[in-house]
C-alpha cells in the first residue's frame, strides 16, 4: 500500500516538473532569444566601411546605418568583413543575411538579389598621383592608359563596357585599398572609385581626381531574392531613419 503512494507522489512531482518547465519556454517572452543578422561588407571604402585603427572594430556610415535598423526591427547586427566581390555570391549562398557596403543598385544585381529603397548617390571618379600630369577631358582620354579598379565594382565594370579592355589595361585588385596602393606605387596611371570616397583617400595618400564620370548610381542595402518581409521591415526602419534627425547627426559625422 506505502509503495502505491510513493510512486504516485514520484509521478505527480515529474508531472509538475514537465509541465513547469514547458510552460518556461513556450511562454517566456520572445525578446529573449536575441535575432541575429549577419551583415557582410568589404570593409575597404571609408567612410562608408573600414576598419578603426584603433579598435580594429569594422566602422563607418553603413555598419552605423545598419546597427540604427537593426535595433528598430529587432535585431542584432553581426558584422563580416571580406572581398568586394565575394558579398553578393555569399548572400546569395545564404551565408550572410544582409550585404551594406556602398553598394551600387544596378538591373544586372537586381537578376540575383534584391535591394532596398535608395539611400545614397555616386558617380565614379578617375583618379591620378597628385604629382600626375595626365589630363582627361573625356573618356576617350582613357584609352592606352593603365587603369585600377577594384574587382567586380561598378567602376570597373564601366571601364570594361565603355572603355573596353581592347584600349586600355584594366588591372583589377581585391581591394580598393589595393587599388590605391598600386596608384601611388605607380604600377597604374589612373584608379577608377566612388566619386563619394576620394575625399577620404586623399587624407591618406597622395591623389586627386582628374574626371568625373556621371554614372547616376544609387546604393542600396541587399538582401535575399524573395525575403519580401525582411525587405520591407528594412525599408520601413530606412525611411523612418531618412526622415529624423539621426540621419542628419550621421551624414555629419561621416560627411560634416
Ligand atoms: N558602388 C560601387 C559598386 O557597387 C563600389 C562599392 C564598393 N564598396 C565597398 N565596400 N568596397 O560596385
């Protein structure tokens, strides 16, 4: 009879436990689980995205635009620093979730990703040594010239389309960094970039521009083909954040 009761209190007490311990988990509040995106971009282009020297930390107009829409839609923002042209394969392969990184919204991207509301604008600048003599009046003064642009950039892609690498040489490198290095090293005569970054390289090498090339590009934030729900929290968070103050604050302290 005693051994009855004992085993009816084991039961009813792992019972309790069960229940206790489910209604934990399925109940406690979502909020904490934290959400994760893995944001990659190619930390080469200040001051959109660099690395701090002092901190080592990746830094820059996007990762703070981004960190501002990942706390309005709920989400942690992990960063991933690689080449320009491994961003759209790894989104792509799903391994990262978001790409920012100055990027160009072009038909051709669209095909295989897709991209948020417009939030900048560029054209791409032709840049010389500051000691250079080259002058460029017009594309056509590009032809017989050695030209760096960083791999997979729409400024490389233009010199290739519109120049034609039958009239010029087209070194490509990994970075644009690498591009500039070449420049002053003088292994190129002319590097070809966002017409919104030369301000930041000639703080740190000796170069100027020497032609602008109206391109008309609007950088976009991309994500997944097909991810519309993730699409539209980032464009709603973009055009809040477009429309208040905190835009302003960031421009001047990137652009200020
Ligand atoms: N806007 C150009 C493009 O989309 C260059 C972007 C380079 N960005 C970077 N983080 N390196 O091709």
């Amino acid at each position: 009879m005693e051994g009855k009761w004992i085993w009816t209190t084991v039961i009813v007490v792992v019972i309790v436990i069960i229940a206790a311990v489910g209604a934990y988990y399925f109940t406690r509040p979502s909020g904490e689980e934290e959400k994760v995106l893995v944001v990659a971009t190619s930390a080469d282009f200040p001051p959109f995205e660099y690395i701090d020297p002092d901190t080592q930390e990746i830094t820059g107009f996007d990762v703070e635009l981004i960190k501002m829409i990942g706390e309005k839609i709920g989400y942690k923002i992990e960063m991933r620093n690689m080449a320009f042209d491994s961003l759209i394969p790894s989104l792509q392969t799903g391994k990262v979730d978001v790409v920012i990184a100055a990027l160009t919204i072009t038909e051709e991207r669209e095909q295989v990703i897709d991209f948020s509301k417009p939030y900048w604008h560029a054209d791409q600048a032709i840049v010389a040594r500051k000691d250079s003599n080259i002058v460029i009046n017009s594309p056509e003064d590009l032809e017989g010239k050695v030209i760096g642009a960083s791999m997979g950039t729409t400024g490389f892609l233009w010199v290739k389309d519109n120049i034609g690498e039958d009239k010029c040489t087209l070194n490509a490198y990994s970075s644009f960094v690498d591009a500039v290095q070449a420049l002053v090293s003088g292994q190129v005569d002319l590097v070809i970039m966002d017409t919104t970054v030369v301000s930041s390289f000639e703080k740190s090498y000796d170069i100027k521009q020497v032609y602008t090339v109206e391109t008309g590009e609007n950088y976009g934030i991309a994500i997944q083909k097909g991810n519309t729900e993730l699409l539209n929290k980032i464009n709603q968070a973009l055009d809040e954040i477009m429309n208040s103050p905190e835009w302003d604050q960031l421009v001047e302290k990137y652009f200020g």
